[in-house]
C-alpha cells in the first residue's frame, strides 16, 4: 500500500511516499520558505535528486504541486501516475473534538475549521493542503493524525489553566500540547529513559517532558502561540498586552499580526526570522540579532529546568527540529546551564557531527542527543493503521 504523508509547517512543506507495512521511502521532498519568493525545493527518489533555490512558491497549493509533479516526472518520478497513491496522511494539528487518529470527514474538518482562530497558521494550510489532495486523488483516504493526540497523558494539574472552571467546560480551554509527532518519535528513539525532556526546535518550537515514554508536559498551550519564541510568534507574552495595545490605538489585527506573523526571532532581530538569517545578522555585528538569539536560548533553559523538576530529575535530552539538529550554538548554550547538574558536552560530536548522534561526554551524568525529526514515520505507521485496523 502506497501512503502519502504531507507534513505542513507554518514555513515550510514535507513529503515522503512510503510502501507499507514495509516502511520503505519511495520519494521524499521538502519546500521550505513557502510564501516568499526566496524559497527552497528539494525531491529525491533512489539516487535521482533535485534541488533549486530562489522559488517563488507563493503559497501551499504551489508547493503540493510541485512535488506532485516530480512524483510523476519522467526519469526521476517514483510513481507513474498519481492514481498509485492509495492514501494521504497528515500530521493535523487541532480539531474541536478530534485528538487523536481519524479518517478527515466533513465532521473532523469542521472541527479544524472551528479552531482557525487558535492556530491559524496551520489548520488553515492543512485545510488547504487536504482539499488539494481532495481534489486531485479523489479515491485516495485522507486521514489526519493529529498533534495533540500524544499529549492526553498531560495530568490535569498541568493540563488545565488558573481561569474560570467553566470556560474549561463550556470551551474546552486548556493546555493541548503540539508536536506529539516528534515528541512521540523522540519517545520511542529513547524509550531505554525514564526521565527524557524533548526540544523541537524550528520554525514552529515546543518543549516536552516526557516520563516512561508518556507525555507530562508541553510548552504549548491552547493554541501554538504559547510556549518558547518561535520564527515569527511570540511564545509566552502577558495576555493584558491586548487591551493595553488597543488603548495605545493598535487595532486587533494589528496586534494579531505582531503577535503571530511578526513576533518572535523574526521581531526582535529585525530578520526573517530563519535562524540562519538571524545567525549571520548576529555575525554582522546586529546587536538585535544576538539578543533574539540570547531570548530563545533563555526561554528554552526556562522550560527544561522547569520540566526536570517536575520529572524529579533527567536521563536524557533530546534536540529535534530544523533548529535542533544544525544550530549547534544553541544546543551549546542550553547544555551548559545545565553543567552544575553533570551535563558535560562532547564538542567534537555538537560543533561538527551530523545526524543522528550522542552529544554527550562519557562522563556526563546526563545523555544529550541529536535526532533528526521523523514526524513522517510516526504518521504513516497511524493512518496505515487507521484505514486497515478500524
């Protein structure tokens, strides 16, 4: 059975075809600054391979395109025709209602539209990317495994929020933790630890911390605007900058663009907000630069002693992510706040290794791992599931 998994990002758009159960990749491509015209296309299957920069991919629909017909193209396609996918899986984020593996009816999809507002910036991609696929494999199913689906397991202490008892129960607001894919993969990569706190890092972050596999608590909280700055969102900001900014005469949508398109890395460095853009600001000599650089490293180090605390202490931590796995400043920075604790770095295996790797000295009391984010693989395993098992 041929599968299908799209995995779209706030920035950017993965794929991989998988043959199941046998787990084997037929192609796979990445789209990354999608909505500019800089961005980045790359497709590979088996030997052959493509890679072009300074696209202009306005949006989703262009990207999901493009792939499509690399998947088809003569001398390099992996499929000859795209009647041979026989299911599309995505890595969903947020339905009312819906936490967990489910085939994307019309009931599931109005319940991603009911949560626009929360996370705009993917139940809106996502909703774009499925009626693509809706339109073009009509036969295939689609079925959506959503983000918060490993984080059930959060206890309700950590899970609820100090508001009033009934907007927990009339609206459902409470913390529901995202990334459940990479967090879950990282689970499972470290399933040998009890006590594993997981850093996604990219253009979209979240913080885990994770005890005997399960979820017991994530940065996120009801929407994917809480948290650890990311590209261009805030992360944790005081929610009476609200009313005080409309007083100042900024309108909401104002305040919502800053908020969540002009926030974070990209708002105080005055960059994009890619990191790379921002690490050769900082080379420049960009005081702003550093200082994002200074506040991501910071807010990260905020949340993993937090969550040692609440694991009663730490086996392992694991980056993830685009950031994750090739900033190797950042993951420096982060792993000596934790010196005192016995965290000793090996800096040959941070500073220049690559993939999937032990970043950790022999001698330190606490394992740091690379491991490159395989969302895909934990998608595909659920929706094969989803579509023979149910």
């Amino acid at each position: 059975m041929k599968i299908l998994i799209c995995n779209a990002g706030s920035t950017s758009l993965k794929f991989k075809l998988w043959d199941m159960p046998a787990l084997a990749v037929l192609a796979e491509g990445k789209v990354e600054r999608v909505g500019s015209s800089d961005a980045i296309f790359h497709y590979s299957s088996g030997e052959y391979s493509v890679n072009k920069d300074k696209l202009s991919i306005p949006d989703y629909t262009a990207g999901i395109q493009g792939f499509l017909d690399a998947l088809t193209s003569p001398g390099g396609g992996a499929i000859e025709s795209l009647s041979k996918i026989e299911a599309v899986g995505f890595k969903t984020v947020l339905a009312k209602g819906f936490y967990g593996v489910h085939l994307l009816t019309e009931d599931v999809l109005d319940g991603m539209r009911a949560y626009l507002s929360v996370a705009p910036a993917h139940n809106g991609p996502y909703l774009e990317a499925i009626a693509v696929f809706e339109r073009l494999l009509p036969d295939a199913p689609r079925v959506g495994v959503f983000e918060t689906a490993f984080h059930r397991t959060i206890p309700m202490a950590r899970r609820i929020f100090p508001v009033p008892y009934e907007w927990y129960e009339k609206y459902g607001v409470m913390r529901m933790g995202y990334h459940g894919a990479s967090h879950g993969y990282i689970a499972r990569k470290l399933a040998g630890r009890r006590r594993v706190i997981s850093c996604h890092l990219g253009g979209s972050a979240s913080i885990c911390a994770i005890l005997d596999g399960k979820s017991m608590d994530n940065s996120f909280g009801f929407s994917l605007q809480m948290g650890i700055p990311h590209a261009s969102r805030t992360g944790d900001v005081d929610v009476y900058l609200v009313p005080f900014l409309l007083e100042q005469g900024l309108t909401l949508e104002q305040i919502y663009e800053g908020l969540g398109k002009n926030g974070g890395l990209k708002g105080i460095s005055g960059t994009s907000g890619d990191i790379r853009d921002v690490d050769a600001a900082m080379r420049a000599g960009s005081e702003r630069a550093r200082l994002a650089l200074d506040v991501l490293a910071t807010h990260i180090i905020r949340y993993v002693g937090a969550y040692i605390l609440e694991l009663g202490g730490l086996d392992a931590i694991a980056f993830t992510g685009g950031i994750g796995e090739n900033y190797a400043p950042l993951r420096r920075t982060v792993l000596e706040a934790m010196a005192h604790m016995g965290m000793v770095i090996d800096s040959e295996a941070n500073e220049r290794g690559t993939g999937e790797r032990l970043i950790s000295a022999p001698n330190s009391a606490i394992e740091a791992h690379v491991i490159p984010a395989n969302e895909e693989l934990m998608v595909v395993q659920s929706a094969y599931d989803c579509i023979n098992f149910k």
